[in-house]
C-alpha cells in the first residue's frame, strides 16, 4: 500500500450561533464549511483514497462530428462511479466522459500515460451568481510524470513512438504497448490502525531483490491475515557505506540487516543505530546458518523434541532405532537429557556466532530465546499465538530478542515468501511462518508508538507560542 497522510491537526471552528443574529453569506459560508471540513477529516482519518465503484475505461470508437486528425484511435471512455481523494472529498462521475489520450513518445522511448481524476471545489470556479445550486465536480487529466497526491488514477497506458490504437488487453494482469493497464487502480478501504515502514541496507543486487520481495510477499498477506496492518509497499534501501543519522532513519519502524553486513557498519551509523533504537525502532538482523554447526543442532533439537511429544502419545519415535519402548521411563530420562544436552550446545554455538558481531550491534538489553518471552509478549501473542518456534527441518529457526533488536539465525525472510529454492515448501508452512513475520511487525510498530508518543517533538514546540501554552491540574489549592 502507499503511505497516506492522516490529515492536519487542528481545532475545529463554527459559527456560534445566538438569538437575533443576522444570517449573511459571509456566515452561512463559515456554518457549511465546518460540516465540510468535519466529514473531509472524517473520511481522511478513517479510511484510505480509491475508486469506491464503477470507474470503468473502455477503448471506443472517435465521435464521427469530429476532424480525420482526430480519429485516430485514441479514444476511451470512462464510465460512471465514484472515488474518494486524500482530502476525503468524493469525486462522483454521473455519466460516461469520453476522452482522447494525446501523449506522444519519441525517440523510440516508452511513455507512460496516467489517466486520472481530481476533485474540483466548485466555489473555486467562476460561475454565475443568478445560480442558486452549484455542482461539485472533477477534472480529468493524463499525465506522464509523477501523480499529485489527490489524484485518482483510472488506468495506465504505455504509449509508444508507433502507438497503435488503445485497445484491451489480451490479458489483463500482463498489458502491453496501447494496452489499458488497470492493475494500480487503488480501491477505497479502511484505514489501517498501523502502517508499518520498512527499510533495509543495501547489499548485493540479488540479495536485496530477493528481500524486498519477500517483505512485500508478507505485506499483501496483511490484507487477509491482520487487516489493522498496512506496510508501505516501497522498501527502500539505506546505504551501508553512508554515515546515516539518527533523523534519517528514525522515519522506519523497522530496519533489515543481514548479517553479512553487519561488520560493514560505519561508527557513525552503528551510534545512529544505537540512538534510533533508544528511540523506538527495532532492527531485524538475519544471520545466515545454512552448513554450519547450528544449522544442525536446531534440526537434532526439532527431531528430538518430536519424539518426545510421540512419547506422551505412547506412539512409536521416528528419531532412532534405540527408542523402542515408549514407556520406559529410563529411555524418556535419556531423551530429556539429550534435549537438554543440545540445548546448551545450541546457546555455546548462538554466542559463538554473536560475539563476532556484538561490538557493531546497538545491544543494551539482555538477549532472551522466543522461548523465554512471556505468553503475553507481542512476539508470541499479537495477533498470533505461538507457543513455540515453527520449524521446518532443512530450515530451522532460532530467535533472540533485547530491546528494539530482533535477532533471527536460519532463512527467515525467505519464508515469507517460500522462496527457497532447494525445497519446496507448502502452503501452510509459508502461512504459518508469515504470521511469525506479521508478529515481528505489528511488535516493531507498537514499540515505534509507544515509545514515540512518550517523546516531546521539537516541531511541537517550534509550533507553540507562549501564549497558546495550556496547562490542566486537579490540585486543590
């Protein structure tokens, strides 16, 4: 989704209203305007911009009245129906407008065409004052640069040099040259109670494609598993040889970085880090452990702990041949100091792989298992319950958690969006580890909130006069 605005705070005034007060059209303005402006910050504040219905656009022959230069197969026609701008202003279309797209590209170039709609304050027209009624109406534009932040776009088209007539597509999710591509029309919805903001520090072209996309895999998944989430579908790239300031990245909720880049961070970004997590950002640092020692003992730890839940069932364990006696409490004992066994190899080798990387990371608060959190913690419990990590044995997980630091050892972005290549992984492992990931989000943009609502921003008090300062007490006095 794209980040929209919440509307302006500020206070609402109307008229007051008292017995003989004279009506003129001065006031009658000021007593409609605040109905107006109440509904726009309504609209604006509870739901997002977008088509509500109809908006159609459809490729139709050039009005016969009109000039052979003109007749050229450049006419659409957009059918009756009604969107909501930014501002919450409703763009209603009452009858079908027939349209003419003149863009032209040159030079063998592509171009592409915005056909969109904008509402029109129609107090701002010159009209005639013998009408006592006024239309409120649109205006219909193509542009071929960037969208102004209140329009509604209906369709694109990409145009080139030898444009042939606009036609429909042969297939609507794949459009091609003078085909009408309307796969980024925005519907209207509800606005979400959090948008997340994402980022991620630039590492080799393949790795960062691969990231964004799963990232973005996890975002579309949002509208069905967490509607009260949104994510800001451009993840940008922060790059790691920059030295980045606390202002410029305290605009995310949440931070990537892979582990492999970790070491790569300048001083000046590693103090930056340190003070936007102080401030409310989390960092999600994925270290890689395919191949390596952990790798294995959190596959041996799942298998164990599997057998163990057999043996509660009194079902035969799959792990070894030497386990043949479910009921045996001597082979329980030895399986339950197994698990232990590997548990501590597990914390020898997670330590092991930290301590390389400590001195870059801003850790100020122990680092505690997702096994350790509370049932109640976020991680665990918002909006997902999980009891414990999900694990697929040829990717195994393991999780630690300090503060606004998130980190994860094994391939877990990739599971997002079931990308990896060597295994195939099934639909409901893919759900399962993205409710994880929705987990980490909604817990980074929760911490992002509160932590920011306990902060006095210096906008505030740029914004404030000495005389507009208020102060509220119940002390008696």
């Amino acid at each position: 989704m794209n980040d929209f605005p919440y509307p302006k705070i500020q206070s609402f005034e109307r008229l007051q209203v008292s017995d003989g007060l004279m009506i003129n059209s001065e006031r009658w303005r000021l007593a409609h305007e605040y109905h107006h402006q109440r509904q726009n910050v309504q609209y604006q504040s509870l739901f997002l911009p977008g088509i509500i219905c109809g908006l159609g656009v459809v490729p139709i022959e050039a009005p016969a009245d009109l000039p052979a230069k003109f007749r050229d197969g450049r006419w659409i026609q957009i059918q009756a129906g009604i969107a909501i701008d930014l501002n919450g202003n409703f763009i209603v279309v009452p009858t079908p407008l027939d349209f003419r797209i003149s863009t032209s590209a040159f030079d063998q170039e592509i171009a592409t065409v915005y056909l969109v709609l904008s509402y029109v304050d129609p107090s701002k027209l010159k009209r005639s004052n013998a009408n006592e009624v006024i239309v409120e109406t649109f205006r219909v534009n193509e542009k071929s640069n960037s969208l102004a932040d209140n329009d509604i776009e209906v369709c694109r088209i990409a145009i080139a040099q030898e444009t042939s007539a606009i036609r429909k597509p042969a297939d609507v999710f794949a459009p091609s040259i003078s085909e009408l591509d309307l796969r980024y029309r925005l519907q209207a919805k509800l606005r979400p109670q959090n948008t997340i903001h994402l980022a991620c520090f630039r590492a080799d072209a393949n790795l960062a494609a691969d990231t964004q996309q799963n990232f973005k895999f996890l975002g579309q998944a949002l509208t069905s598993l967490a509607p009260s989430l949104g994510m800001v579908e451009t993840i940008p790239e922060l790059n790691i040889q920059s030295e980045l300031t606390t202002d410029q990245i305290l605009v995310y909720h949440l931070i990537y970085l892979h582990g492999t880049q970790v070491n790569a961070l300048n001083e000046t970004t590693q103090l930056s880090l340190r003070e936007y997590v102080a401030k409310g950002g989390s960092i999600l640092v994925e270290i890689p452990i395919q191949n390596t020692k952990l790798d294995d003992l959190l596959a041996v730890q799942s298998e164990l702990q599997s057998a163990k839940a057999k043996l509660h069932k009194n079902l035969p364990p799959q792990i070894t041949p030497r386990f043949v006696d479910a009921s045996d409490p001597a082979v329980q004992l030895e399986l339950q100091q197994e698990i232990d066994a590997i548990a501590i190899e597990i914390i020898a080798q997670t330590d092991e792989l930290l301590n390389s990387l400590k001195s870059n990371l801003p850790i100020e608060a122990p680092l505690l298992n997702f096994a350790e959190l509370a049932r109640t913690h976020p991680l665990r419990s918002q909006p997902f319950l999980f009891s414990t990590l999900p694990i697929i044995l040829e990717h195994p997980i393991q999780i630690l958690i300090g503060g606004g630091l998130i980190i994860t050892f094994g391939s877990l972005s990739s599971l997002f969006g079931g990308m990896i290549t060597d295994q195939e992984i099934s639909r409901e492992n893919i759900r399962v580890f993205q409710e994880l990931g929705i987990n980490i989000l909604n817990y980074a943009t929760q911490r992002y909130a509160m932590s920011m609502g306990m902060q006095i921003k210096l906008q505030d008090l740029n914004d404030i006069s000495p005389s507009d300062q208020r102060r509220t007490t119940n002390m008696l006095l």
